[in-house]
C-alpha cells in the first residue's frame, strides 16, 4: 500500500513530528541536542523553511515550520537522514535512529499557531509524574481534576526551566 502524498505548498505552516525507533532516546546529551539545533539551522538556510518553534524531547521532536519553497519532505529528510548518520557515527551504532516516516500536519497559521507553540514548549512538563499526563489533562478538562499543590507545581516549573537551558 503507497503511502499518502503530503501536500505542500508555499506559506504553509506545518506540525513536523519524529520519534525515535522502539522510542529509544534520539539524544543521549547536550551535545546530541546541539548538533542537531545545528542542523536545523542548515535546514533553514538550504530549503527556505522558516522554524517558528520546537521542542527536543529525549525521544522525539515537534517542530513548528513554514514552507518558503515546497520542500517539506525533501528538508526533514535531509534533517533526519544527516542527524542519524551523525548520531551513529558518534555512538558506534548502526540502524534506524527514528521510527518510520515523520508525521506532518497542515496547520492554519491564524488559529492555530499559537496554540501550537503553546503545545510544543510545554511538551516536556506534560508528564504523568507531574501530574499533566494525559488522564489528568483529561480529568481537568472535564472539571473533576484536583488543583495540583504547590509542590508540584514548583516541580513543573523546575523541569521547564531545566530543559528550556539543555538546548
């Protein structure tokens, strides 16, 4: 069975997801983190993207793009296939780093973006030992969650704090 063509068209706002195969870790350390930053920068320049935010989780990452040329497909592959080679390289691996083909989502820009963004930088709080997994998130949307305490909530502000300074 063919996989769906992704549409891709110019001022395009797009979700972009990838996971780490077996959800292993596709960073192991700040350095991991920094080089693949790195070459999102490349991506930027060399298929005319726009990153208007991310989020790099141990496992996966969400990026916010908008397309200036119609190369979507083309620039996260290019992205992927350069950070595993680089991560084998350095980790003395071999195989697959991410699970499948990258997820996309056509996103309109006006009503979603910052919702979005909002998703994507609170990514790494949304945790069940934090209470914010989502059973919790769930429960409080229906009203019958309880208010966090104080402590956790300094521990969500902690751990967003911690990783907004890692990348």
């Amino acid at each position: 069975m063919a996989l769906p063509l992704r549409i891709e068209h110019v001022g395009g706002w797009y979700h972009v997801t990838a996971r780490g195969n077996e959800r292993r870790a596709i960073y192991r350390d700040d350095r991991d983190r920094v080089h693949w930053c790195e070459l999102a920068g490349e991506m930027v320049e060399q298929f005319k993207v726009a990153i208007h935010a991310y989020v790099l989780m141990d496992n996966h990452y969400h990026l916010l793009m908008e397309l200036r040329e119609p190369a979507l497909s083309t620039a996260v592959q290019w992205l992927n296939v350069s950070y595993a080679a680089w991560f084998n390289r350095r980790h003395d691996r071999s195989g697959h780093l991410f699970r499948g083909r990258f997820k996309s989502i056509a996103v309109e820009p006006k009503s979603w973006a910052w919702e979005l963004s909002r998703y994507l930088h609170l990514n790494p709080v949304r945790i069940g030992r934090l209470g914010l997994g989502k059973h919790e998130r769930s429960a409080s949307r229906l009203g019958i969650g309880e208010a966090p305490s104080s402590r956790i909530v300094q521990e969500r502000l902690a751990k967003l704090r911690a990783h907004q300074t890692m990348a």
